[in-house]
C-alpha cells in the first residue's frame, strides 16, 4: 500500500494549527533521568488545549475541509478526548458542530463540550451504533465526518507533536509514544523518522489493548474484543486501514506496559513531577520505568499524550 | 525598625541560587482567564527541585554563610519543605545537614531528604522540642542553624521568585503570594515593588491561620493557637519579627480563605490545569476563583508555593 502522507504534510499542518493549537512544554525531571541512566525529554500534552493532542488532528482536519463544504459543519463519534478537541477546533473555525457521545459520559466531558458551544447528540452505548448515528447525521446534513484516527490530514496534524518536540530538544536516539487507534504514532514515527533517520520510534499499548502487538506478527490487521484497561484511549480494537501500514513501516517495535505499571507511572508523574497525566498518556513513562524500553537510548523523548483523569479515578491511586 | 533587605540582595540571591534552583515556567490558563475576567499568570514552585520554594531561601543562606563556619554544617527543623529544601542545598554545596524532623513525617518526605544524604534526627512531636533540639546540636557541633523564614538570607532568597515572574511577564497590576511565616511575601513584595511601585501585593492565609490578618489590625505582632487547616505550609502561630515590617510595609492587603475553597481550586488546577499543587499553594488561585481579590486588576501574577501532596490526601478531593 504506497504512503500517502508525507513529511511537508506535517509541516504543513503545523502552519494550520498554530493559531489553534498550544505548543506544549517539554518538561524534564533529575529523578527520571538519574532513576533511568538517560536524558527524558517529556512532551506535555495534558498541557495541550483540551488536555490531550487531539486537537492537532482535529484542527488540520477541519481546516482541510474544502471551503464549500465547511458552512454544513462537521459531526463526529466520541466519548472522550476526540469529541472535545473536535468541539475546540470547530468553534475556532467558526463552523457547527455535532457530537455523538454516549448518555452515561462523564459529566465533565459532556459538560466541556457544551461549553465549546457544540451541539450534543446523545446515543445509549448498549443498544445504538455511534458509527450508524453519526454517518446518518452526516448524510443527512452533508456535515463532514471527523475521524478519530485513520486518515491523513489526522495523522498529519497528530505529527506536529512529535515535529515540536525535535525542533526543542536535539539529537533524540529514540520516541516513545502512546498506541491506541495509530494517528498519533504514525505522524509522529513518520517525521521524526524524516528529521533523524537513526531515531528508534517505539510505540506503548496496554497489555489488554494488544491489537497492534498482534497485528505486527501476524502481519496483517487483527481485531481484538473490546479490552478491559485503565488506558481509556487506548481501548481500539483494530488498527486502522491508513495507520497500520504507517506503524509497520516506521515504528521500530511495540511494547506492553500493565494497568499496575501505569497506575505506578501516573503516582511517579504526581507525586514527583506534579503532573496529571491520564492513564493512556503515561504508557511511555510505565515502559520506561519497567524495563520495558531496549537499553542504549540515552536521550529520550517521551509523548504524555493526555491529561483528561476524573477525580475520582485519581482517588483509586492512593 | 528599620529594614534590613534591599532589592539588591533579592538581585545578588538570583545569581548566587542559579546553579541549585530551578527557574520555574510561568503558566496560563483560557479557562481561568475568561472565568476572572483577567491575565492571570501562575508562576509555578510546585515545578521547583524539593517541590516547593523553598529551596531558593535555604540555597541563599548556605551560600551566605562564611567560608570558615561551611565545613561544620548546617541543622534545621522542619516537617515539610524547609527540611528537603536546605537537604538539597546542603548536598550542592557539598556541606552536611541534620534535619531534626518528627517520628511521624510522612514517609515520603523522610525518604527524600535521606536520599539528599542529610543525617536525619527524630523527635517525638508530642514530648519533645525540636527547636531544642536543633539549638542543642548546632552549640554542639558548631553546625549553623538555618531558620524556616525569620532571616535576611532567607527573605532575599525567597524574593528571587517574584524578580523571575516580573522578568518573565511584563505590566503586572497585582502579585498574590501564598502568606505563613511570610518569607516569600516578604521578599517578593520588597522586589516587585522597587520593579514596579504601582503593583498591588496581597497576602493569603487561610482562615484558622490568620496570624497576620490579625496582627495588621492590632499593629503588633500576634500569637494564635496552632491552627486547624489543610495549608500545612501556612500554619505558622505568629509573623516574624524581620518578616513582619517588611509586610507592614510592602504588602498592600491581606486576604482570607476557607478549607473548602482551597480545596476547589486544587480541583481547578488539577482537573483544568493538569498539576498538583499543594493546599498551601493553591490559596492563591481560592482568592481569585472565589472573588477575594478586589477588582481591578487586569494582569495578574500568581505564586504557586508548591506542589507535595501526599496520594492519601488528594484521594479526599475526589
């Protein structure tokens, strides 16, 4: 299957979202570094608008709408980080928007969203398909679907993370990035891979979510159950069509962390760093503080690709 | 009486405390600054190596300490902050601490300073003086005893905090500083003053603890009984005797917060925001969030004093 993102994409997506978009901070800890033998460079997307990087696809998605299409709005499925990235951009943009999230949602989610001034089309997650309601909407107003994932101007937004993260800190010798659906992991492994050809890219699923593990070998795409992990937004079950054949060409190898190792990052990222990052975004950290990372990196960027936790989840690490 | 700190001492902390402190990042909020109306600017300490501000104090008075008294070291009480603060700085210069801490500190801060390498002297909190006891071993040992706020060192030390936040953020028309012993507010309002002599300084103490409100209404300095409040950094019986002036004089207004609104905006800076600040360092942010602040101030500067939180008490805010 030829490649059909490119590296300019990313570039070129960089451009679109400035306006938009945070340039997050890279944050780095002594005790990381002296716990681990290396210089951990962490990129801090629960610093991001939204408080994860979806924004960055969200925002290149919906400015590469064609201007003709842009006035019937966009209509998007999420439950989480997805929904309110999309609501952040389109309000941005000027452009309508509608969200199908599932009734039970947290509160806060639901609520933020609102807030954004999208308009909320709630579904019951047991007996309705999100996919039928939003592809209906769609169809039905000619609003643009917005993907989570598979698809380029995604996957060419969720890059510039990793493009912000090489232009702050030099001479990287490996990526650490979160995998769950492959958006954020692709563009990133695709343009670091570009900006330092040596670099080592390693994507983090949880052990339960494992669908791109078994994926790479077997070679071909698998479909999990619906996993049970802590890592809300790393619960896709199947790699996508456009992300799979991206993460077999430029990912070096896929690691497991275990709900336990990620609970254990998460107090470190607290208590040490003072940082919330939620259970997906601290992956990286897991691996590396397990073990899990191949030795001899010793300058590492780490993707914290989220900061969106409950209260009362936090509640559960003490 | 006269005032012993000049700004140029604030100055001369900032080049002597460089190598040791951290320059901490000034963060920003949307949310924040459309909920107040206002730009508000957090200069976040809870980033600060040790967690807290403390450091900047005791690394200028280590390093103000003569040469010929360096070699016989250095002691301090303290349960929380001051004692990893004059650890670490004790270790960067290479000199011995003894930290006379009580049997029931939280292991988690028994641990760090142990890992400074300082000798760590328990006492029983109930029974035993650890002024004492600190008194007892400096006339013993000859080692210099490093107070939590009542000395020039430190006030100018702490003072550093405000000089990098105004040279980071330009037109500031308030500073709100966090408010116990009243080293920080002290120096800070003494530099951000002689900076800017039309910036409004305010003070925060919680409510059980609010020695200074009550010793500005009575003139003299006032004892109160140990107060009954989460800010465990802010539970001071009395202002100091160099602290006080210097707050009679530079600080504008002091202000009063409940438990229960430092505990939303801990909520606020966590679940919005993504760090952890602790009760102490979260009064600022209560005085702002709950309209304690008089009007008028359009650009505002905010100390977040520190970020140790055990996981037991942030599971309460659930």
């Amino acid at each position: 299957m030829s490649i059909h993102v490119k590296p300019d994409d990313i570039r070129a997506a960089a451009r679109r979202i400035a306006p938009v978009a945070r340039r997050t901070p890279v944050l780095t800890s002594r005790t990381l570094n002296e716990r681990c033998g290396a210089e951990v460079f962490l990129k801090a997307e629960n610093f991001q608008r939204g408080g994860a990087f979806k924004i960055r696809g969200a925002t290149n998605f919906l400015y590469s709408i064609p201007e003709s299409d842009r006035a019937r709005g966009v209509v998007a499925f999420s439950s989480g980080n997805h929904a309110q990235a999309v609501a952040i951009a389109a309000r941005s943009l000027g452009m309508n928007a509608t969200l199908v999230m599932p009734t039970d949602a947290p509160k806060s989610k639901l609520d933020a969203t609102r807030a954004q001034g999208a308009r909320i089309v709630p579904y019951d997650r047991f007996r309705e398909s999100r996919e039928e309601i939003g592809r209906a909407i769609s169809a039905e107003t000619g609003a643009t679907l917005v993907p989570p994932f598979d698809h380029e101007w995604i996957v060419a937004g969720q890059g510039t993370c990793a493009l912000e993260l090489m232009a702050e800190v030099a001479g990287l010798d490996a990526l650490v990035v979160p995998l769950g659906g492959g958006g954020l992991i692709s563009g990133s492994a695709l343009i670091a891979k570009d900006l330092s050809p040596a670099i080592r890219v390693y994507g983090v699923e949880p052990e339960a979510g494992n669908d791109y593990w078994l994926s790479r070998r077997r070679g071909e795409r698998v479909e999990i159950a619906s996993p049970d992990t802590i890592a809300d937004g790393l619960r896709t079950t199947k790699p996508g069509a456009i992300t799979f054949p991206l993460v077999e060409r430029y990912v070096d190898e896929i690691l497991l962390v275990g709900d336990a190792e990620i609970r254990e990052a998460m107090r470190f990222l607290l208590s040490r760093m003072k940082i919330l990052v939620e259970p997906s975004g601290a992956v990286g950290v897991a691996a590396l503080l397990f073990g899990k990372l191949p030795a001899g990196a010793k300058r590492l960027g780490i993707v914290l690709s989220g900061g969106n936790v409950d209260l009362e989840f936090l509640a559960t690490l003490a």
